[in-house]
C-alpha cells in the first residue's frame, strides 16, 4: 500500500514493476488477489499487464464485512536459460 501522500505520483507502479523485474529469472507467471472495491489497486495492476481470472469469495474482513477478492495474473516474458 502506498501512503496517501505519495498516490496518484507513480510511486505504486514504480514498486511493482520493481518487484516483477527483480523476480527470479525462473519465475513465468506472477499471481495476486486485491479487494474487488480497490479500484486504484486493480487500474493499477491492469495498466501493468495483470488479468482478471477469478474470485475469491470472503477472503477478507474489512470494516466488519467479509469481501470478495479479484484473482490477477501475469505471465512474464522470460527466456529460458
């Protein structure tokens, strides 16, 4: 989570795509789960190359209430070594 003086500056994408090219090179396929209501989050990974492929029902307790999570996928572009 990016702090909220630091959205909307790129800061978020800056982390992943960090994190996705510092990966193992061993690595072809990257998964996560984002709160369905956590618009930013899921622009975000889209904008980056992620794909919805699932729900994950009640998979997190927010403000008291069980929430539904979106299954995101990224297949990386490696070369095998």
């Amino acid at each position: 989570m990016v702090h909220p003086s630091f959205r909307k500056k790129g800061v978020g994408s800056k982390l992943v795509k960090f994190v996705l090219d510092n990966l193992p090179q061993k690595i072809f396929l990257v998964l996560l789960a984002v709160d369905k209501n956590n618009t930013p989050a899921i622009s975000l990974h889209k904008k980056l190359g992620f794909k919805k492929y699932g729900v994950l029902s009640k998979a997190s307790f927010v403000d008291g209430k069980y929430v539904d999570n979106y299954l995101m996928k990224k297949e990386l572009k490696r070369k095998l070594i």
